[in-house]
C-alpha cells in the first residue's frame, strides 16, 4: 500500500498541524515498502553508472535520479534528460546553462556524467545522498496529491535554506529563485506581486524582489533566509495569500494586508 499522508485542516492551521507531525510522517514514508524497494535498487546499482546513456537506459535509476531534483516528470523525455547530461554544465553552450529551469543545471551538475570528470555516481556517499533528496521530494509529492500549497511549502523550507546558506553572492540566490519554478510561485505569491511579474524585464524583477524583501523583512538580502523566524514568516505569508486567492474572499484582503506586514 503507498504511504497516504494525513492533512486534518486547510489553509495555514492545516499546515500548522502537519508540521507537528511531520518527523513522524516522513518516517512511516520512508518504511514504506514501496519506497524501501527503490531506494535500495538504486543504492547497489546507481555505481554501474558512468554515462548519460546509462543512466536513461535504466528506468529505475532514473527516476530516483530525476525525482531527487523535482523533475520526475520528464522520466519519459530521455533523449531531453540525456542531451542535459551529456552536455554537462562548464560550456555556456550547454543545454542546462541555457534553460530557463535551473533545476537542470542542478542535476546535470551533480551527476557529473558529460565525460569529462570522474562521474559522481562512483563516489562514496552519492548513492545516499540522492536517496535522502528523492525521500524529500516523494513525501513532498505525497502531501501535494492531498494539498498542493503545501508541497510548495514544503519544498520551499528545504530549497530556501540550502540557497540562503550557500556560498552565491546575493543576486545569484534571488536569480535561481527566478530560474527555479516552485520557488518563483512562491515568492511571488508571499511578496503579493501580479500574475504577469514574470514578464518583466529580468533585472527589473531582481529590483522588485529585493524591494518586497526589505519591506516586508527589513532586508534585501537572501542570506536572511537562514533565520527560521523568517523563512517561517514567508511560508506564512505565502500559505494566507494563497489561500485567500484560491477561496476569493475579498473582505479578507485587508487582514491579510496587516498579516504581511507584520
């Protein structure tokens, strides 16, 4: 039987009570048998890969693989998946460098598979390591099925963090957020910014973003975001305007309005 998540409520109480059971929930997701039997596949046989084409001619690997970087979707889209690995990342003519979607270039990254390095797949600890990053997104995937906002959330807690605390200047964190689309909805909708916001010139958005920032958390900087106090209140932020949206309760704007700039 596939792990089912429990979310007793909506809106920002339903989150609040599944982050009280969230280290529960995400154990009893990680017993499961279904979950079990993939990860061990992958742990005794990611090591056999050396090449892009070895990894797309083995449907169980890579769906762990792209699963770990929020791509599952494009398990059927193997010679796209295979020409992004192939090319790699050092090139500013390789295909991650020129997609839009940073998760890309993240995933061709760490798997190191365009033939030009020793591939990651052979060192110690990777096998784990995607394990850990595909139990993360199928739990987040599992709660999405029930709640979509929250799988946003969700993904955003873990992603944020890491971004924040990463060694990128400044406007490189806030344009992966920008090339990154998860991430994107989220900041948009917490910063309570248009549906055509990303229509706009690339740099104006940059200035936009680190505006909403400093209003609404007295800083431009990403780097804030490592302060729980402060990832909490843009989850916050992002879980009320979204449910106001989707409910289209018009009298409640100006509580949200307060909310934000608390």
């Amino acid at each position: 039987m596939s792990f089912a998540p429990v979310i007793p409520a909506e809106g920002y109480t339903g989150w609040l009570l599944l982050k009280k059971t969230l280290p529960a929930q995400q154990q009893a997701h990680r017993a499961s048998v279904v979950n079990q039997r993939e990860a061990e596949y992958f742990r005794r046989n990611i090591g056999t890969v050396t090449s892009a084409g070895d990894l797309v001619a083995d449907r169980s690997l890579l769906k762990v693989a792209l699963t770990a970087f929020g791509l599952e979707e494009d398990l059927n889209a193997k010679a796209f998946i295979k020409k992004v690995l192939s090319d790699g990342v050092s090139s500013s003519d390789a295909l991650a460098n020129r997609l839009a979607d940073k998760r890309y270039y993240a995933f061709a990254r760490a798997l190191g598979l365009d033939g030009t390095q020793v591939p990651a797949t052979l060192e110690d600890g990777f096998a784990n390591a995607m394990i850990d990053q595909y139990y993360a997104r199928q739990f987040e995937s599992a709660v999405g099925e029930r709640n979509s906002s929250f799988r946003l959330a969700l993904n955003a807690e873990r992603e944020i963090a890491a971004l924040a605390g990463s060694s990128a200047s400044e406007n490189a964190k806030w344009f992966t957020v920008m090339g990154n689309k998860p991430l994107r909805q989220v900041f948009e909708s917490a910063f309570g910014l248009p549906s055509g916001f990303g229509r706009l010139d690339i740099d104006q958005q940059l200035k936009v973003l680190k505006s909403r920032a400093q209003s609404l958390f007295g800083s431009a900087s990403f780097s804030q975001f490592t302060d729980s106090g402060k990832m909490e209140k843009l989850v916050r932020n992002y879980l009320v305007r979204d449910s106001l949206s989707t409910a289209s309760v018009s009298p409640a704007q100006s509580a949200l309005q307060l909310l934000a700039r608390r």
